[in-house]
C-alpha cells in the first residue's frame, strides 16, 4: 500500500505579507510611490528659485506674475482631466502623456525660452509644461484607487501625499538649496529634467500591476461621454459635487494665507521674514508626516469621521489659533511654531477624502477623481479671492474666521458623504467592482470593506 506525503506548504498558514504591505503600500504599485517622490522632488526644484531668477534674468515683476497664473491655470486644467482621460485610457497612458508634456516643454524652456530671454517663448513653454505633473501624478492617484483593496485605500493614498508633498516643495526645495551654489540655477533645472525623467520611468517601467493599464470606464462609453461625464458627474452625483466643494475647502485657506499672512507676521507680530519662513516650513513639514498618519487613521476610525473631524473640525480650531495666539503673545517663536504644526497637522485630515470619493462612485472612479482635482484647483484661486474681497473691510482676523466657518462648514458637509451600501446601494470594491479586477484584487469575504463612518 502506497503512502501518500502531503506537501508541508499545504499545512503552512498564510503567507506573511510583504513589508510594503505592512506598512499600507499596496506591493504591486510600491515602486510607483518611489518613483513618484523622485518625479516630486524633480518638480519641486524650482519651487523656491525660479522667481527671482527670471526677475534676474530682467523679465519684470507683472510679467513674472503673469508666467505662474498661466501655469496654475494649465495645472488647474490638467488636475481636472486626469481623471476623466484616466477612465478612458487607462491611468499609465495618462501618466506616460504627463511625462512626455513635463521633458519636451522643459526643454524648450531650457533651450528656447531661457537663453533668449525671449517673454513669449517663456509664457508658452513654462505655460504648457503646467499639464506635465498634474497629468502625471493624479493619474497614478486614480490608479491607487482603482487597484488598491478598499479596506486599505485610505492607508494607501495617505502614503501618496507622503510622497506627493514630500517632493513638493519639500526635497525639491533642499536639492535645490544644495544645488544652484554649486552648479548655479540654470544648469540646476536641467538637473531636475534628470529627477523627472528617473522618477517617471521607475514608476512607469517598474510598475506591472494591471488595472492601471486599461480604461476604466465602463465598456461601450464613448469618449465624449466620459469627458463630459467627469463634469456632469458633479450634479449626477450630489454627493461627488459636495465632495469637490469640500476638496476647495481644503486648501483654500493655504492658498490666501500667502497673500496675507507674511505681512502679519512681520509687521503685526513682529517675526523677521527668515523666521516667516522657517514657520512655513515647520507647516508643510508637519502635514507631510500626517498625511501618512490621517490616512492611516482613516482605515481605523472611518473616513467620514476623520475628514469632518480631524481635518474640518481641527482645521477651523487651528486656523483661528493661528491668528489668535501669535496675536495674543506676540514674537513668541515657540508657540508660534506650535500653532503653525497644528494648523499643518489639521490640514492633513481631509486625506481620507481622496479615499472617500472615488468610493463614492465605484464605477466611474476616474470621474470622480476628476470632481476632486477640480475643487483641488478651484482652491487656488479661491483662497485668494476671499482674501481679496473681505481683507480690507474686516481685517485680518475677519478673514481668519471667514476660513473657520468654512472648515465647519465642509464638516457639516462630509457627513453626508455616504457609500453607495450605507444607502442601500452596490457595495463597491466586491467581486466584480468595476475598477477593481487586477493583482491586488482579494476575495471577496476578505475585501467587505468597514463601516466608512
């Protein structure tokens, strides 16, 4: 009688999981994180120079001004079409598509605009190259949340912010601080081309999860309707408008304060500009390390709750210390960066949100993508245009509580908020979820996402 050996593996419990995955990086997308933070750090290189270089370069004031509005539009613009040109080709050939903008522009930039001097060239090739990141970045964002289980989304996009505000304007600025002493500004941005094009070709070429690869609309959509869809999708869906209006809450406030806040705490609290600065840093810092930790939390506590509460709630209590303490104690350093930490802390709740909203729309994450990057650049310019409109008849401190009503406000706003199976609709992220087929897909018991409260 013949035995029969079973094969030790089989009476093996699970296999452990890989470290990325420990630590929230869905494994199949891991080198695309990394290549992110370079692509960043690329990206962020000028962020603290380029001003003044070209005012040095004798390109006036207006006009300089003029170069960066055309670019935040462009950006604005792009944010927007990431998601919806996601849904119809696939995030990688959107992302592929922002790579190539960001070299070609730059180095007409580099080789045209900048060694002529030549004001149209500049508009036009820094203009453009605007497309470049935004088309890049937020493509690999709707592909994390396309591929990433949903149970571990908010983890996941927590670690993309990590590595998005990392590289802007975190480490772009440091290389750039190490770099144009030695090499000078202008051979410095074609340093950050190098970045750019290592960074992007490690997320592309490294990157074999499939789901990135394919449209994500559903089969059959036309091309117009999906472009038309990631507008439409903002009163198809009420929720996915309130959403994005939540999204322009978010960073609104961030946005004004650059126009007023300098002046505040150099005149009014009587801090010297390098300090200003080093506050701004202690801000960007701070919200950089709990962009990971908000995302985390939100997996735990819910991403509903965090959202209203850490970042809503919070922020409208840290903005108005923001004001208020340096105001009450003066040119006192050490609350000062306390209260700047809080508010940059604060900001970081509302990472969940981009968990939240393509959950919200499970079968068309890419247009729900595309509402969120709209109210991301709707932001920029709204930030700046309350500061324009209520600065001079309530001052300082008006202002600071125009944005704290605003942040109670997107808390209020948040709670409503609800997946499709809290109200009574198809639970995304299941066998089959539209978007959702790919490596890091699991069983189906082992997908139920938690309770999203």
């Amino acid at each position: 009688m013949s035995s029969t050996r079973l094969d030790p593996r089989s009476e093996a419990g699970p296999a452990p999981r890989h470290w990325t995955e420990r630590i929230g990086i869905p494994r199949p997308l891991a080198w695309g994180f990394i290549g992110l933070l370079i692509f960043m750090i690329g990206d962020g290189v000028e962020f603290g120079y380029l001003s003044p270089y070209l005012l040095d370069q004798g390109v006036p004031g207006q006009r300089v001004a003029l170069v960066f509005t055309v670019y935040g539009a462009t950006a604005s613009i792009a944010a927007w079409f990431s998601g919806a040109l996601s849904d119809m080709w696939g995030p990688r050939r959107v992302m592929w598509a922002g790579l190539a903008i960001w070299v070609v522009c730059h180095i007409l930039f580099l080789t045209m605009a900048l060694t002529t001097v030549n004001y149209g060239l500049i508009l036009l090739t820094y203009g453009l190259r605007g497309f470049g990141y935004p088309l890049f970045a937020f493509g690999f964002l709707v592909w994390v949340a396309a591929a990433t289980p949903q149970r571990r989304l908010g983890t996941a996009v927590g670690w993309f912010w990590f590595a998005f505000t990392g590289g802007l304007p975190t480490l772009g600025s440091l290389v750039a601080s190490a770099l144009v002493p030695w090499i000078g500004p202008y051979a410095t941005l074609w340093a950050a081309l190098g970045l750019i094009v290592i960074g992007g070709l490690i997320a592309l070429l490294m990157v074999n999860e499939p789901t990135g690869r394919r449209r994500l609309a559903p089969e059959g959509e036309r091309p117009i309707m999906t472009l038309l869809g990631s507008l439409t999708i903002l009163w198809r869906r009420p929720r996915i408008g309130v959403g994005a209006i939540v999204r322009t809450i978010n960073t609104a406030p961030q946005f004004g304060f650059l126009v007023f806040l300098p002046i505040f705490f150099t005149d009014t609290v009587g801090f010297s500009l390098e300090q200003w600065l080093r506050l701004l840093t202690v801000m960007f810092a701070t919200n950089i390390v709990f962009n990971l930790i908000f995302g985390v939390v939100g997996d735990r506590l819910g991403w509903r709750r965090t959202v209203a509460w850490c970042g809503g709630v919070g922020s409208a209590v840290s903005v108005l210390a923001l004001y208020y303490v340096p105001a009450a104690a003066g040119p006192q350093y050490a609350l000062a960066v306390l209260v700047a930490a809080f508010y940059g802390a604060t900001l970081a709740g509302y990472v969940p949100l981009s968990a939240l909203m393509p959950s919200l729309a499970p079968e068309h994450k890419g247009q729900a993508m595309a509402a969120l990057n709209l109210g991301a650049g709707v932001s920029v310019v709204a930030g700046p245009a309350i500061v324009a409109v209520f600065l001079e008849p309530l001052g300082v401190a008006g202002v600071m509580w125009i944005f704290a009503v605003l942040y109670l406000a997107s808390a209020v706003m948040t709670m409503f908020l609800k997946l499709p199976e809290e109200t009574g609709g198809r639970t995304p992220g299941g066998a089959g979820a539209p978007g959702r087929r790919g490596a890091t897909a699991e069983p189906e018991a082992e997908a139920a996402p938690p309770n999203r409260e």
